[in-house]
C-alpha cells in the first residue's frame, strides 16, 4: 500500500498485521481484506484486555463478546470489493481533449482559430458500490459516478457527442454560460430528450472561467440526478483574457494597479493546465447521496459517490489508525498548495458543506473569481448544484492526519467523512 | 368392507398391484413429475428475472451491557440476505453478525444476531436500522433502553423464588379450600366448579389475547397468527385426545380412570401450561429490563392466582379425598411451571417461543373448560346458578388481573 510511516500507530498496526498474515502462512483462502479485517478484530480484542473492560454477557447466547470497552466506532464495515471505479484516481483524472481516461474517447483539435475539445459521452444504466457490500442501480455517464471530469480553457469550443445506452431518456445540460438555447440539454430545447439509441452532439462554448457542473436534465429531475448523471466541468481561465479584462475576474471593487493585474494573470497561469506554472495538487470533490430505499432521504452521504472511501480502513479510537485497501486517507504533499474543485451534487437536501479541520482556507464560489469572495473561512455551504474552488495551504502542518466532512453531522456519519494526510 | 363381494379381489389388487404398491403409486408419479418439470423447466417463460423482495425482522433487541446492542434478525424471504451495514441513529457503525456461519449472510429462515458495540444511553431510544446489499433498510427502534440482565446464577435464583411466591404458593394456599368445598351440598359444589370454569375461561381470553399481540413481532416466517391458531387447536385436540382415552378406559372398567381425579389432573396441566406462558411473561420482562418486580406486583399475582387452587381440586369434591402425594402433585403440576417459564423467558425469549407457549395454554385450558361443563351440566343442561358462578369467576379474575400489569 504505501511506504510511509505512520509512527507508533503503523508500526503497531504493520506488527499485528505481519503476526496474522505470517500465521495464516500459506492459507491461499486467506484474502488481504480478511486478514485486515482481523486485524481490526485483534486490535479491539487487545484493548478490551487492556482496559480491563467488563465481560459482558449475553442472554441465552455461548458468546465470547469483546465488548470494545469504547464507545466502538462509526462507519462503514469492510472493505470495497468492486474495484471498476477507484475514487481516488478520480480525484486528480481530468479530461482535456488531450489526454484523460482511458474510458473516455476524446480529441483536441483546431477549427476557425478555436480550440475544440472533443469528448465521447454515453448514458448507461450500470451497478455501483457505494458503501461495502452495498450496491446502488445507477444511470452514469461513461459507466462512473460522478461522470468523467472535463476540462477546457476559457473560450474553448466543447463538443459533445452523447449516446443515451440507457433505458430512460437523457440530456445533458451544462452550467455554462450557453448562447445557443438548442444546446441546453433540457426537454423543451433543441433535440430534447433523447430516447435509448438516440444521440446528440452538444457545443457549448467553455465561459466563464470557473468550476461547473453537468447533469441530465430529464424528468422527474430529482431522479436523474441523483441516480447518477452528473459529473464536474472545469474551465481554465485564460491568462489573456485576464490580462485585457481584469475587472471581470475580481470579486473586489478597489483600484486596478499594474501589480494586481499581473497578480490576476499569475493566479490565472496557476489554474490553466495548458501552462507549467500550476503546481497545486489538484483534487476534484462532488459531494453526492444516495436513497436506497425510496424515502427521499439519502442512507449515504459522500464524496465522490464512496462512503467513507477517503477515511480511514481501521481504527481502535485511540489515535490508531490504519489505512485500508480501498478505504484510505488522500495523501497530499504539505509543501504543495492543494486545490479543490468542488461540486455539490446532493439530491434530497437542500444544502451540504465543506467543512477543514486545523486549517483555514480562500474560497472561490463558482471558481469565477480569481480572488477569494471568503477569505479565512474552514466552513462553506453549498446547496444544491453551487460549487466552488477551495486553496488549501498545509505547508506548515506537521505530517499527519486532517480530518474534513460536511458540518451536517448526520452526513458525516453516513459516509461525508474524509481526511487528508499531510506527508 | 369386511363382507365378502365380488369386488374384494379388485380391492386386494387395486390396479393390479399389491397393496403397498397401490399406496406409494402417486408418490412416485409425483416424483417423476417434480423431475420432469426441474430437468424442462416449462415455467421458464415465466421467470422475468425478479426475484422475491428481501423480508427480514428484527424481533427484539438485547442490551447485555451499555457499550453493546444486540439486534436478533430473522430472514423471512425465500432469498438468501447480506446485512452489508449496520445503522444506529443515522450512523454507520461496527458490527458482527453472530450465529449466521461466519459470515453477514442469512439463509432463508434463518435468524442471527447482530453485534453492534455502541454505548447507549439508558432511557433515550435508539434508531436502528440494517443495510442490505441492495440498500434496502430494515429498522427497529429499540424504546427505552435498559441493560439486559443476561444470565447468572443470581438472576435463576431470584426467578425462582419469583415462581415459587407468584405460582406455588397461591395454587397450594387455594387447595386448602378442598375439605370446605368437599362438605359443599351439590349444587354449591357446581357453583365452585362453574366459578372455576370462568377461572380458566378468562386465563384462556386473556392469554389468547396476549398470543395475538406477540404474534405481530413474531417474525413472518413462522406466520406467528397462523402458529397461534396451530398452537391452540393443537393443544386443544392433544388434551381431548388423551381425555378420549381415559373415558374409553373408564368404559372398559378400569377405576382408576374414573372420577373426578382425571379432571383435576387436566386441570392441573392446562393451569400449569398457563402459568408457564405467566412466567414467561415475567422472565423476559425481567430479561428485556422491562419490570422491576416489586413486592406490589407479586402480590398481585398471588391474589391472581390463589383462585387458580380451587379449579384444580373442585373436581374430587364428590369422590374419596385422594392422597396427600395427589395433591402436592397436582399442585405443583398447576404452580411450579412459572418457575420454568420465568427461566426460560429470561434465557431464550423470542416472541415466535413466547407465542406459541401461550397458545399451547389456551388449547389445554379452552378443552378443560369443556371437561368442566360435562361435569356441571344435567339432563336439565347447566343451572342459573352455575351460569352466574361462570360469570363471577371471569369478574373476579379481570378484577385482579387489573393488579399484575406487567
């Protein structure tokens, strides 16, 4: 998994873990994930024989109970089993036209002095996993929820040529700042909706600058959405258009000096990907739910669709903790700004949140700005379809674990839990 | 059948066969059907690839401290379930499956118990719910939580002394009534035994009654009402059956089965299948954390139950006063069963057992209701009096029923 040290609590975790996998020996029944798992069940076992906790006992029952002595632990049990979408490659897979995802076919190409940027989307109906051992019936662009991520430059020509695999008809509507009312991916508008087998070349001209969003814009709209047709649209700022037209990229009102106006297309080289200034570690975060049991209210809450997929695989609650296979921290390099782009794809509730713990952050709300509209904030709300960009400066954080979830405990705790580990 | 007819060749050879043959001939057809429709499948233009909807109970919950939770599950369905997540109060949380080979997978009408450690606050109810691999969500609420006592020595202990004060000791107090009532004129006497009778008509009512509750939280596998209504018929039947037998032993002259002894004695076990149900009740009260049993409520009980003493005697009011050893059998038959039902109510409760314990008492008691008319009713059928006696025995026990709420 990975080489680093987590200090006392990973020498402890890698000890138990060596004991068991070295005494289940040659066992090929034996997977990493049951020996992992207990390795948990030791660890629980080891404290309650440390805290001395009380035996407890079970009416009618021959159970030797390990009564964690603790308050046990939240979140999701096991481990993922279905490895067809990797939320952790998708934080930091975009799809530019030049290069991306395997799964999607794209091309970048010029046309009337315009960059196009070219990309293969088909609506399937597919299964996905959104907590371990539970699976969800989902409608996904390209097979993934969230849909593949896009990214163009300002000014950009994004074409589109959508297949609908599915069963339902679907569009696709993007949240930009679109001329043309045929390509705005709702019923009433150019082709439609498009039936199974029908398909549809979208153009939309990449503007404002921004993080975006798309989503099938069919009815009933709740649906569609929170089945899983929706994915994050990024367009790169372009340093030209900033340097001509400052004022447009500022959520100030003070004067426009020469300095700022350079610091404005600095920031803008920093974004755009087509330059070699930018050396954020860029992370894309949809936050999204899911209703299994049709009561309009989601049993799991997430980013990027995985309860719990950036927690932790272990934990005694003690400060140990251990990282699983699919359930694990996203490493971030401290010396490097992190740069979230953040989507809120929630159905059910009207808003989410972004919530840093030991850190302060800028926020950008739309990314249309290319100066913070809050400054020094660890908390931002979102409602529905808003989304923003989020500069994270760890720097001088020491190495180790930072928690961030939503601030609406209950998302928290039914999967909107995540931590970043600062290396 | 016996008489010689042409025909008997036929029916010593039914089609030709021997008899043994004749009678296993439509199994092995329907055999031979079950395998042709396995090995073709004619219904496969049915199969639409759904599947039956996962049924799943969660019966009851334990606490057996207050850092755990214990959910007993019961899968209904025809499919096998996986118990993917545990939900406490909008949360997921740790857990173990227990009892279900290992792993989260429950066969079809299987029951397991999940595990959750969580530290509960005594009094504030919990939200629980399991996620199963295909997201549906089986809840129960757990109300008012308090620690289940579990099993010690101490608590069988206390139990019997509960069982010994609550069934026992009134049955033995109410027995004491024999020479009384043996120097009763006749038709006292049936007044004794029809009040006796409405004595047990209310034990059956209201232990029918009780069964029918339970029921609902039995889970749907064992079709709890349909398991009350088996239970009652069949205890009902089991009791005439062995009271068929003895009137046929009574008319091939044999003594010892006439008399009013034989009553009493069935009287004996419909009170002690009763009183069985009764502590059972108490026992998992006890172990659900439900009751603390005060000095008030087995009060309660022994005035409930003192009447229970009569019923059981009333019948050898009119023969020889049997031997001492008959009536301590007879009462302890009728009394001690609370003790049992108090232990097994604490150790083993389910619902789906506590049902059905009470419906085997309403059949045993509803047939000694019956046995006790023949004994009241004349050529004239069953006087005002005795009618009136019925009545005061149902008043008198709803009277002091209202005293053992539990």
């Amino acid at each position: 998994m990975t080489s680093h040290d987590y200090g006392a609590a990973g020498r402890l975790t890698a000890a138990l873990e060596s004991r068991l996998v070295s005494g289940l020996g040659g066992d090929a029944g034996v997977t990493r994930r049951a020996v992992l798992g207990a390795v948990g069940v030791a660890g629980g076992a080891g404290l309650a024989g440390v805290g001395g906790g009380t035996e407890a006992q079970y009416a009618g029952g021959d159970h030797e109970e390990e009564d964690h002595g603790t308050h046990g632990n939240f979140g999701a049990v096991g481990e993922y089993a279905d490895r067809n979408f990797d939320p952790h490659a998708y934080l930091r897979q975009f799809n530019t036209g030049r290069d991306g995802q395997s799964t999607v076919e794209q091309r970048v190409y010029e046309e009337d002095g315009r960059t196009v940027r070219e990309f293969d989307l088909v609506a399937v109906d597919t299964t996905i996993a959104i907590a371990p051992g539970v699976e969800f019936e989902a409608w996904a662009y390209n097979g993934q929820v969230p849909g593949p991520t896009l990214r163009a430059v300002e000014g950009d020509l994004v074409r589109v040529n959508f297949l609908n695999a599915g069963r339902h008809a679907h569009t696709i509507h993007p949240h930009l700042r679109n001329l043309n009312p045929a390509m705005d991916g709702v019923p009433t508008n150019g082709p439609g909706v498009l039936d199974q087998g029908e398909s549809f070349t979208y153009e939309w001209i990449a503007q404002p600058a921004g993080v975006h969003f798309y989503h099938c814009h069919s009815l009933p709209l709740k649906e569609h959405i929170h089945r899983g047709l929706y994915g994050a649209l990024i367009v790169d700022p372009d340093p030209e258009r900033v340097r001509e037209n400052p004022r447009a990229y500022t959520a100030s009102e003070g004067p426009m000096t020469d300095e700022f106006r350079e610091e404005l297309v600095a920031r803008a080289r920093s974004r755009n990907h087509e330059y070699d200034d930018g050396d954020a570690d860029e992370l894309v975060m949809v936050m999204n739910g899911f209703d299994t049991n049709f009561d309009g209210d989601n049993e799991v809450y997430a980013v990027n669709t995985r309860a719990f997929a950036y927690g932790v695989g272990d934990t005694d609650g003690k400060g140990d903790w251990a990282a699983g296979e699919t359930k694990r921290p996203i490493q971030v390099d401290g010396q490097r700004p992190v740069r979230v782009y953040l989507v809120n794809a929630i159905e059910f509730d009207p808003i989410n949140s972004f919530h840093t713990h030991s850190q302060f952050f800028d926020y950008y709300d739309h990314g249309t700005t290319l100066t913070p509209t809050h400054r020094t904030v660890d908390t931002v709300m979102q409602c529905q379809a808003q989304r923003g960009i989020i500069e994270l400066d760890y720097s001088d954080h020491e190495p180790g674990l930072y928690m961030f979830h939503a601030h609406q405990s209950e998302f928290a705790e039914l999967g909107w839990m995540s931590f970043f580990e600062v290396v | 059948m016996a008489d010689a007819t042409p025909e008997t060749t036929a029916t010593d050879r039914p089609l030709g066969l021997p008899r043994w043959a004749a009678a296993l001939l439509p199994l092995v057809l329907l055999g031979v059907l079950a395998a042709a429709f396995v090995v073709t499948a004619p219904l496969a233009a049915l199969d639409t690839g759904g599947g039956a909807l996962p049924d799943v109970t969660v019966s009851h919950a334990t606490l057996p401290g207050e850092g755990t939770l214990v959910l007993h599950v019961t899968n209904n369905g025809p499919d096998a379930v996986t118990v993917s997540q545990v939900l406490v109060d909008d949360a997921y949380w740790d857990f173990q499956v227990r009892g279900a080979g290992g792993d989260a997978t429950l066969a079809p009408g299987q029951s397991a118990q999940v595990a959750v450690p969580y530290h509960w606050n005594p009094g504030w109810d919990l939200e629980t719910a399991l996620v199963l691999a295909d997201g549906t969500t089986i809840g129960h609420t757990v109300v008012a939580p308090a620690t289940s006592p579990g099993l010690t020595a101490g608590l069988l202990w206390t139990l019997a002394v509960v069982g010994v004060f609550v069934g026992v000791i009134p049955v033995a107090l109410g027995m004491l009534w024999f020479p009384f009532i043996q120097s009763m004129r006749r038709s006292s006497l049936n007044a004794v035994l029809a009040f006796s009778a409405g004595v047990l008509a209310f034990l059956a009512v209201d232990a029918g009654v009780e069964a029918l509750e339970l029921a609902e939280s039995v889970p749907g596998y064992y079709e709890g009402p349909i398991l009350v209504v088996v239970g009652v018929v069949g205890s009902l039947l089991l009791v005439q059956s062995v009271s068929a037998w003895r009137r046929g032993r009574a008319a091939a002259g044999d003594e010892r089965a006439t008399g009013g002894l034989w009553v009493a004695w069935l009287v004996a076990v419909g009170i002690g299948l009763h009183n069985l149900a009764e502590g059972l009740a108490i026992g998992s009260s006890f172990a659900l954390g439900r009751v603390s049993l005060g000095a008030f409520l087995v009060l309660g009980f022994m005035l409930h139950n003192v009447t229970e003493g009569p019923a059981v005697i009333a019948p050898l009011a009119d023969g020889e006063r049997p031997r001492l050893r008959q009536f301590v059998g007879l009462g302890l038959v009728a009394g001690a069963p609370v003790i049992v039902g108090g232990w097994i109510g604490a150790l083993a409760f389910t619902p789906t057992l506590g049902a059905l314990f009470l419906a085997v008492g309403v059949g045993a008691i509803l047939q000694v209701v019956w046995e006790l008319r023949g004994m009241i009713a004349t050529d004239a059928g069953v006087s005002a009096g005795a009618i009136l006696a019925f009545l005061g025995g149902l008043a008198v026990m709803y009277a002091t029923d209202l005293f053992v709420a539990l």
